[in-house]
C-alpha cells in the first residue's frame, strides 16, 4: 500500500495536480498573510465582507459565554436550542419556504438531502458542473444517476423522455455554479417538472445574500420559492460570514428529511454561538443593501475592463469570475508570478474542473475596491502576454 500511495502522489506531482496548503495568519478579507507578507487576496467566498464584522462577532462571543462552545449531541437528542429553532423560523421566512432543517456543512447537507428524496430505482438529472457535492450525492443515494449538458435544456428533456413513465424522479442544478460563475436558467428547468412528473433540488450556496430580494436568492429572483416541487440547499460559509448550511422547502418535505438523513440524525448539530452569529448577519444583510450595491459595481467594473485585455474570460455576471488558462501547469505558473506580485489567487485544476479546462477563479468581494482590481488586471495581462510569447 505504501508503494502504491506514494506512487500516486508522485504522479501528481508529475502532472501538476498536487494540491498544497498555505496557512495564513490572517482573518478572512481581501487581505491575506503568509509567511509574514500581505497579499491582495481574490480567492475568498466571503463575497459581502461579513466574516470579520464585529457586530457578529459580537453575537458569538454572548451566546459562547452563556452556551460553550459545543452543542455535544445531535439535534434530535439534546442539541437543537431555542437559538436553532429561532434560526430555522428567520430563514424560512427570509427565503419565502414553510419550513428549514439546518445541517453542519454544504457538503453533509447535499448528501443527506438527496439521499434522502430519491435512492435505488430513482432517477436523477443532474446538471454536468454541478458541485461535488451534489454529485458525490447523487452517487451515494444508489438512484439511477444521468446527468445533461451544462445547462442544456434540450439535453435535459432528451433524457427525461427515456423515463417519461417512471416516478420518483429529481432534477438538480447549482443556482450559480461555483467554477464558471453563470446562472442556471431555473424558470426553463420549472417548466420540465410538470410535464415529466419531476421534482427539483437548487443549491443556492454561491448566490444566497447577494442574489433576490434582499439577498434571498435566485429561487426567489425568479418566484420559484414555496413551491410544491422546487427544494434548495444552501451555506452560511460563503456570503452570510459564518459556517453551517440548510435545507428548506414544504413543511412535510423537509420534515421527511429530517427523519431519514443518516447525515443530520448523526451529527452534532451547530454549536449555538454560530447559529447566533448568523442570526445576525442575516439582519445585516436584509437591510444593508449597499454591500450588494457596491458588490455589482465591482462586477461592472472587472467586466468592462476585461474586454480590453488580452485575457480569456468566462461570461459571468456574478461575484465569480473565471480566466481560463487550460493546462494544469501554465494555471499554476500564472499563480505563482501572481504571488510574486503580492497577489493570492489559487489555480483551479482537475479534478475541480475538466481536464484542460485549468483556470483562475477571482472572487470579488466587497472589501474590494476599483484600484485592486485594476491592479490585478495589469498583472495578468502582463502575465498572458508572457505565456504567448
């Protein structure tokens, strides 16, 4: 075994696929330190600046002083609060859904989630570049396992077609994919699950808070929120500034969720001084419009001044913008000058993404300004002109 793995990592290594970490000793904004030196950092999903506000920060530390730290049980033994439950009614309501489960991670969510709703003698229909973990999930929950183009709804309905007989069937699709920053068409996917008796699972990670109605997301952007056959996942790590993930939906879905996620039955549920820290970020972003306003401004920004560059980037209108390099090595070597040049943007590669589809992911974030992108941008450009040369 010992030979085996470490042949392996070997040719990782080889083929420019070994992934390293760096630990900072920073907190989570636009600027990150390594090693003692700052970097002008684009790699961070805290998109609305939220991790490091002190108003929330102040929320933990009250509710670890009367709580501790942990929870020390599942929610269904002794660790579900009043906080819990006061979390669980606020997002309800935030993202227009009867009712809302919390889990621990994106990831557990996902995976107990669609287990739960559909498993052996399903069927899933599951977008090409969704997130791992929902297709990590789809895999687990035994159901048959089809996935279409990257938002082809021609291809999707081919397949549907081949099971027009058949129930127990569920459409999934990230509201904002993660690597490629676009939208899925979600009004386009409603009008398959009528006609093929179809439900439909959207993670809403990337988009919730900046997104809809005072950041309640794309479901509710586009008045697909409390509906009998439309369900969604989402995170708190990403623009909300604190950690943990929910599902949410009709009352006796979510319900049937909870009995059957092995994920949710067996884990310990979020410890009370996060539930309290996103209780308030929550109210921060309902009513602090201008961190979406400026967020949108910086996405303006970053495209308009792109056009004029030497760079090929993915069309995007959202927080996540992606430059597409190809090969694992020249991603990486672009990555590397960028540090150089006090900038911290790591290369995306396979698996993350197809094979010779290596890119950097920029996440703008409202800590941003006009100046540090225009920097970057210089940077890079420099940098391409290099790589053609």
């Amino acid at each position: 075994m010992k030979k085996i793995i470490k042949k392996k990592i070997n040719e990782l290594k080889l083929s420019n696929k070994y992934r390293v970490r760096r630990a900072k000793d920073s907190g989570n904004s636009h600027i990150f330190v390594y090693k003692k030196k700052e970097y002008l950092s684009f790699a961070s999903n805290d998109y609305l600046s939220l991790a490091n506000d002190k108003r929330i920060i102040s929320s933990a530390k009250k509710a670890l002083d009367k709580h501790g730290y942990s929870t020390s049980s599942s929610a269904l033994i002794s660790g579900y609060s009043k906080s819990h439950f006061a979390l669980e009614e606020e997002l309800s309501s935030f993202l227009g859904q009867e009712k809302t489960l919390l889990f621990s991670t994106g990831y557990q969510a996902n995976l107990g989630v669609i287990k739960s709703l559909v498993n052996r003698g399903g069927y899933i229909f599951a977008d090409n570049l969704n997130h791992a973990s929902l297709i990590d999930g789809s895999i687990l929950s035994r159901a048959n396992f089809k996935r279409y183009k990257h938002k082809d709804i021609d291809n999707l309905e081919e397949l549907l077609e081949k099971t027009k007989s058949l129930e127990n069937k569920l459409i999934i699709s990230d509201s904002l994919f993660s690597m490629d920053g676009d939208f899925a068409n979600l009004k386009k996917l409603k009008s398959k699950l009528n006609k093929h008796k179809a439900t439909m699972l959207i993670d809403e990670a990337h988009s919730l808070g900046i997104f809809g109605k005072g950041g309640s997301g794309l479901l509710v952007e586009s008045a697909l929120n409390n509906k009998d056959d439309i369900f969604l996942t989402g995170t708190f790590g990403k623009s909300i500034g604190t950690f943990g993930a929910f599902f949410s939906g009709k009352k006796d879905v979510v319900d049937f969720v909870m009995q059957n996620s092995r994920g949710y039955i067996y884990s310990t549920s979020l410890p009370i001084n996060t539930v309290e820290a996103t209780r308030k970020s929550l109210k921060i972003i309902k009513k602090e419009d201008w961190r979406r306003e400026k967020l949108f401004s910086l996405i303006n920004y970053f495209k308009c001044n792109i056009k004029n560059l030497n760079l090929s980037a993915i069309n995007s209108d959202s927080q996540i913008q992606a430059l597409m390099v190809g090969s694992s090595k020249d991603a990486l070597f672009i990555s590397n000058e960028l540090m150089k040049a006090g900038i911290y943007i790591p290369a995306i590669r396979p698996p993350t993404v197809e094979e010779g589809k290596s890119r950097l992911r920029i996440s703008l974030t409202v800590d941003h300004s006009e100046k540090d992108i225009s920097y970057l941008l210089n940077i890079l450009d420099k940098l391409s002109r290099n790589l053609v040369q």
